[in-house]
C-alpha cells in the first residue's frame, strides 16, 4: 500500500509538470484573432522560444520549487535549526515528571516551534531578505536561490559544532578535513550539528534529572521507613515534584536556559 501511494504520488508530479509545461502550446494552438485566422500562421515564423513559453516554464518551475521546499519544510526544521535540542529537553523534561503523555506531544511540539522562531529569527530575516523576497520577485534564479539561502544556516550551524564532530563526519565520509571551517561542506556539517544537539540537550536533561530523581529517592526512604511498602513512591513524589516545579516557576527557567545555550 505505501509503494503505491508513492507511485501515485510521482504520477500525479509527472502529470502536473507535463500539464504546466504543455500550457504555452495549448494557448499558442488554440489563438485565433479577430480575422478568423487560425494560429497556423506562426508556422512560417523562424523556429525559436517564445516569450510566453518561456514565461510558462520560469513559473512551473518556481512553482516546483516552492513546492518542494515545503515538502521538506519539516526536514530541514529538524536537521538544521535549534529545534532539535529544544523538544528533546522538553521531553525528557515531561518524563521526569512522571507523567509521560503530560503535557501532550502536540503542545510540546508547538512550544519547540515558537522556541526555535525565536532562536532561529536572525538567520530567518536575512533568507528573507536576501533569497525569498527576490526569488519571488522574479529576481533570482533557482540557483542562486539556494546559494543565498544557504550561508545564514551554515553560519548558525558553525557556531553550535565542535570540530571533533565535525572531524568525525569527514572520517565517516572519508575525505580530507578543510583547513578552513566556511569550506565545510553540508553534507558533513549537517550530521555534525545534530550530534551536537544530541549531546547538549542530553547534557541538559541531566541536570534537570537530578532534582526529580533526588525527590523520589526521598520518598522512597521515607516511606520504606515508615513500613508503608505497598504505597508507590510515585504517587505520593509526583505532586510534590509539580509543587516544586511550579514554585520556583521551571518552565520559564528551563526556557530561558535552553535559549541561553545557544551561541
């Protein structure tokens, strides 16, 4: 069933672009002005593009474009933002409550975006203003789209790695590490920055650990003390863990450091 709806999916592409493309012959066939003469006299006229057409093609193929930046919209939100270790610090921040489907995965998802927006504007306002707005404006080209687009994330991203990660993902693809870091190439950087990520916002669930894991071994002693063995530790730790955590107001303390361990 998923190979086909994959099949279906390419099939309806190739249909849409050979439908996109075959738009300016159409309209050019089907002309007829105000004489009653048909559009067969362009025959006669030298062989070459005509503006239309070529108007025709500029816009599928931004259409295109467009199109599939928005399909893998969510990929790159993934794999090269600060999105990554802001919804694994809020998980793993939801278990150590105890409670692992509170608050839900929707919420969590949606704060990270707001999180990342936030980390991610500068970078955003310059792609803005240098690649989508001319793009859109017919200013720029498909290429030199991508070459605009791509030095604010690749600067974002050089300023999170380390070099040993970035070491490693030359070592894995076995090619020579460059001299300078701006010849980074994305194909390495990329994994080197969501090891990165990895590694730091493990670092910080850590230290947000220790404190619920101190409260539930406080529990468990107490009532292992009091003979009480057949009360479970975490009904009686998780109020008082939520009463601690909204006293000292963690989530704007978590927010506030998660946005801080940005460079």
């Amino acid at each position: 069933m998923r190979r086909t709806g994959v099949i279906r999916l390419l099939a309806g592409w190739m249909l849409a672009l050979a439908c996109l493309a075959a738009l300016p012959a159409l309209a050019a066939t089907a002309g007829v002005d105000a004489k009653g003469t048909t559009s067969s006299a362009l025959s006669s006229l030298p062989s070459r593009v005509l503006p239309g057409e070529a108007q025709g093609v500029s816009d599928a193929v931004r259409a295109i474009v467009l199109l599939t930046l928005l399909s893998l919209g969510p990929a790159l939100v993934i794999s090269m933002t600060a999105f990554i270790r802001i919804v694994i610090v809020l998980a793993m921040l939801r278990h150590a409550f105890g409670m692992p489907e509170t608050p839900p995965t929707p919420v969590l998802v949606s704060l990270g975006l707001f999180m990342t927006a936030f980390v991610m504007m500068p970078a955003a306002e310059v792609i803005n203003h240098d690649a989508v707005q001319p793009f859109l404006d017919r200013q720029i080209g498909v290429r030199e789209f991508v070459d605009r687009s791509t030095p604010p994330l690749k600067t974002f991203m050089l300023k999170q790695v380390r070099e040993d990660d970035v070491k490693l993902m030359y070592e894995l693809s076995h090619k020579p590490v460059p001299e300078d870091k701006n010849d980074v190439g994305l194909f390495q950087l990329i994994p080197a920055f969501m090891l990165n990520e990895l590694r730091v916002a493990f670092q910080i669930g850590f230290v947000i650990l220790l404190p619920f894991l101190l409260i539930d071994l406080v529990i468990s002693s107490v009532l292992l003390a009091l003979g009480m063995l057949m009360v479970p530790p975490a009904t009686i730790a998780l109020p008082l863990k939520i009463l601690m955590f909204v006293l000292i107001d963690g989530w704007s303390l978590v927010l506030r450091g998660l946005l801080g361990s940005f460079r």
